[in-house]
C-alpha cells in the first residue's frame, strides 16, 4: 500500500525513528518504514527503491550515526533522484558531513535536540503536513510528472509557458515553513514582578518554531525553564487572560514551567506585552538575540565527573550559594539524590561521565515562606522547580561538612556488598524511625541502593 512519508534513519536511532513514526500515524499520516513494512520475500534494496517512488516525501531522522550511514545516503539520493522532497529532523547537536549537506543544504532543518524528542513531535507533524500539502498543489503534481529527459522538458516547457506561468503563480504556496514560524520568535526582555531588586532583567528567547528558553533573572517557575511555545490567535491556551484586542495566546510545554500560559498582543513599533493570572501585565521590548543564553546553574557542577560522584560537599555548597541568590534567601538544603542514568531512563539533569550521565536533584526549603524547591543543575528542562508551600514536618538542613560518597561506598563494600557498583544515593538528616523497605535510618545519613538492588545505610556526619 501507497505510504505518505518514508522514514530514513541509521539502526541507531530506531527508537527516535519510530517515536516519529509513531506520532505521525496517529494523526492520519501513512509512513513506511523498514523492517516493519518490507514485503515478505522482498530483497532490502528493491523494497526501499519500491518505497520511495511511491511516497511524496522523505523524513530523514538526523544525527551523527546518519552522518556515518551509507543506507541513508543511498536513500536520500533516490529520493532527490525521485523529487521527493526531505524533510530532516535533527535530533541531536551534530553538523553534516559534506556528503550530507549535498543533499540536505537546501531542506529546511527541524532542531529537536534541545528538549526531549516528545516535546517536539506536534510541532513535527505540523510541518510534514505542510510539506505534504505543497506536495499535492498542482503545480508539484504537474512538475513530478515531467518527462526527466531534458530535451523533452524543454520541448513541453516550450510549448506551453504561458500557461504554466499561469498556473504556477495561482498554485505556488509560500515556504511550508513560513508559516510555521511563532509569532513570538525573537528575543525578548522585561522587568517582571517578583524578581528579586537589582536583579537583570528577565529574557524570553523564541526560535522560529517555538522553542522557547527562559534566562535564570526570570521569577519562578519562570527562571531557566525551556519548552516549546504553543500559540493560537485566539484565547484558547489563556481564556481567563484573554482580552478583546489581543493577539492571541500561548502555552509553555514542557520543562519546570510546562503549563504557563498567557494571552499576548504584539505593539505597532515592536513591542510584546504579555498578560497572565501569576505577573499581570508584562511589556517586553525585543533585543538583539546575540550570544546563547548560559547559566550560572552550569557552573554548580564540574564539567565532567567520575562515577560515585565525588566532592558532593564542595558540590552542595555552590548548588545553595547559588538556591538563595536565584529564589529565596534564607533557603536551607535538606536533601540530595544522585544516581547514575540508567539506558531506559531520562536525565533531568545531565553531568557526563566516563561510566555515563548522572542526574543529580538538591532539595531546599524556605522557613520563612515554608516553600520547596528542587533544583536540578544541568538539566535542559529548567534548573528550578518551585514546590510551592509544603507540609515539610522535618527540614532540619545538611551540615556543610559530611561524608563524601566514594568513601560511603567504600564503607558498603567493607559491609559486603556483592555488586561492583552503585546506582544511587540519597543523603538527608532522616527522621527517627524512618525506614525504607528493610533500611532503617535515623539522623544523617546515605541511603544507597547498588546496581544489583542491594540497600545500605552509610551514617554521613564527619567529626
């Protein structure tokens, strides 16, 4: 059966791939994909020639193992050999190769890197239908069905081009892209209520396509949370908010601030004002996008690590340093949990390490307004997730001084522990009698689980 879009991807990316696929069929769009859809008896290669003759574009999943294929490469020539339009998705940070960019340079990237791929797909399936609705204008439908000699076009062009002047003034569309574009693209800053005095003002950078990343100046849940901005010309994503005259509304999704919505109106001289139930009122004036957004987050953890994760005092210590400068002042750490990323997990907040990513989550608390907080340093979702008020019966803090992990560790290796590593580990001042399946925990203490699901209970405090 005829399918809409192949799907072009190296055998590493699979998963990636069919997440793709995936969201595509489910809004109607046919895909073919191999293994699933060769034919039984039918060769590799004859079935992937078959496939992409009979499409009308090529999705081409993008990354530095697609950089290395010879199977996509191949692909992607039939498909420009067959005037199948490509339509890449790049899912991680890498640039191509000049075999690549041969045949990519003129295809309009889609970036879906910077959150996880789930945040991107609507915004993927947008775009193919709009290349798929370019596709069946006639003008295409015509211009596919030219003769692929040369002379022969140029005897068909040369008979008829005024009336395919014609035609194609009435049936070309615009870039697909175009209209793709947020009309919040750019970048922008504001004084919000409820930043802290003297602080820089916050900015809100668009990209075309709506990904959005908010600077660490920002007021929570605002401050360094990144998603993907969702609009409407109406007041659907911010109907409370929404006034007569109003432009239009979004909804932030994804990251610490996923939910955040507002009805918008951009000024006649370049102006955005933004209104919703948490800051009233905002006036943004545009800037210039300059360098990339950085945060002083990054800079509470090293640029890379061994695994178990050591100096987590000296680690802590910045990680609070930096807590009271961007939320509260008087906030105290009272907890921290560190694993190492399993191969089916997701990182929040990513550390690399020669044994692989660490994810590492700090919890805080603010006596004076009983607020929680966890920080996530690293993380591309935004590094501060407000709790909002808590029933936090014991918030007694950490000392600044405690038991570093690798030394636990090595104390539960001297208690026999069978496995030859760990997977996390949690510190906290626990309260008397706390127990955790056979662990009992009292005061401060390590509550660490190994790789073969052993628990061991380190006492943490330091003379």
């Amino acid at each position: 059966m005829t399918k809409s879009i192949f799907v072009s991807y190296s055998s590493k990316d699979f998963n990636a791939a069919d997440l793709i696929r995936t969201a595509l069929e489910a809004e109607g769009i046919s895909c073919w994909i191999a293994p699933r859809d060769l034919t039984a008896g039918m060769q590799w290669g004859a079935g992937i020639v078959e496939a992409i003759e009979a499409c009308d574009a090529v999705v081409v999943v993008f990354s530095q193992a697609c950089n290395a294929s010879p199977q996509v490469a191949r692909e992607m020539e039939l498909a420009v050999a067959n005037r199948k339009p490509l339509i890449p998705v790049r899912i991680a940070d890498d640039m191509p190769t000049d075999d690549m960019k041969y045949f990519l340079g003129v295809s309009h990237w889609f970036n879906a890197f910077e959150q996880p791929l789930e945040s991107y797909l609507a915004q993927i399936v947008a775009s193919v239908r709009s290349v798929l609705a370019r596709q069946s204008s006639p003008w295409n439908s015509l211009q596919r069905r030219l003769p692929r000699s040369r002379s022969l076009q140029f005897v068909l062009v040369g008979g008829g081009m005024a009336a395919l002047v014609l035609l194609a003034m009435a049936a070309m569309r615009p870039d697909p892209m175009a209209g793709m574009k947020s009309p919040l693209a750019g970048r922008w800053e504001a004084r919000i209520a409820g930043g802290k005095p003297g602080q820089p003002p916050c900015i809100l950078d668009v990209q075309k396509l709506g990904q959005a990343t908010f600077s660490e100046d920002c007021p929570p849940p605002l401050t360094a949370a990144a998603g993907s901005l969702t609009t409407s010309k109406d007041g659907i994503w911010a109907s409370s908010s929404y006034k007569p005259g109003d432009e239009g509304s979004f909804l932030l999704q994804g990251g610490t601030a996923h939910g955040f919505a507002a009805a918008f109106q951009r000024g006649m001289f370049g102006g955005l004002t933004t209104r919703d139930p948490r800051f009233g009122d905002v006036k943004w004036r545009r800037v210039s996008a300059g360098k990339l957004l950085t945060s002083a987050a990054d800079k509470v953890l090293p640029n890379t690590a061994a695994w178990p994760l050591k100096d987590v005092p000296a680690i802590a210590a910045r990680a609070q340093t930096y807590v009271r400068a961007k939320w509260k002042g008087d906030a105290v750490l009272t907890a921290i949990d560190i694993k190492r990323v399993r191969t089916n997990e997701t990182a929040t907040g990513n550390l690399h390490s020669p044994q692989g990513e660490i994810a590492i989550t700090f919890s805080f608390y603010s006596p004076d307004t009983q607020e929680g907080l966890a920080f996530t340093p690293g993380s591309s979702a935004g590094a501060m997730f407000p709790m909002g008020v808590i029933n936090h019966d014991r918030f007694d803090k950490l000392p600044p001084n405690f038991l570093d992990l690798p030394q636990a560790v090595d104390q539960m290796r001297a208690q026999g522990m069978r496995a030859k590593d760990i997977y996390q580990a949690q510190i906290e001042n626990w309260a008397p009698g706390t127990t955790y399946g056979r662990a009992k925990l009292n005061g401060l203490a390590w509550m660490i689980d190994s790789q073969l699901d052993e628990r061991f209970v380190v006492p943490a405090e330091v003379p």
